[in-house]
C-alpha cells in the first residue's frame, strides 16, 4: 500500500474512432429529442414554490432556538 501510482506506468489509450461516431451520434439524438420535447411543450412544467412551507419552517427554527435560549438562560442561573 505503501507504493505510489505513477502516471507514466500506465499506457495513455485514447477512444477509438468507431467509439468517438458513436459518442456524437447520441449526443445529437439526445439533443434534438430534448429540443423537439421543449418545442412541443411535453416537458413537465416546473413545480409552483411553496412559500408558506419556507414560512413555516423558518417559523418552526425560530421558535425552537427562542426556546432553547429560554432554557439555556435559566439554566445559566442556576
């Protein structure tokens, strides 16, 4: 465990043409599907931000590090 891996001891490979076509081909299939998708209008529409949910939370904090300090100043006075 102790030896450290080299760059040079393992041989640089790149992909081949074949892999490279391939790769492109998908990438641009992927693209223009995602495209059509967006030109359609059948992508899902994004989800409506629940404000009051955030309100609420920060509420919830608010109101339990109020309460901890509450319980940490009376136990400081004892």
């Amino acid at each position: 465990m102790n030896e450290q891996w080299k760059v040079n001891d393992v041989p640089q490979v790149s992909p081949d043409d074949k892999f490279r076509q391939e790769l492109h081909l998908a990438l641009e299939q992927t693209y223009r599907q995602q495209m059509a998708r967006r030109q359609l209008g059948a992508a899902p529409p994004p989800q409506p931000r629940r404000r009051w949910l955030v309100i609420i939370a920060g509420l919830m904090l608010a109101g339990a590090l109020l309460g901890l300090a509450w319980r940490l100043r009376r136990w400081y006075r004892q």
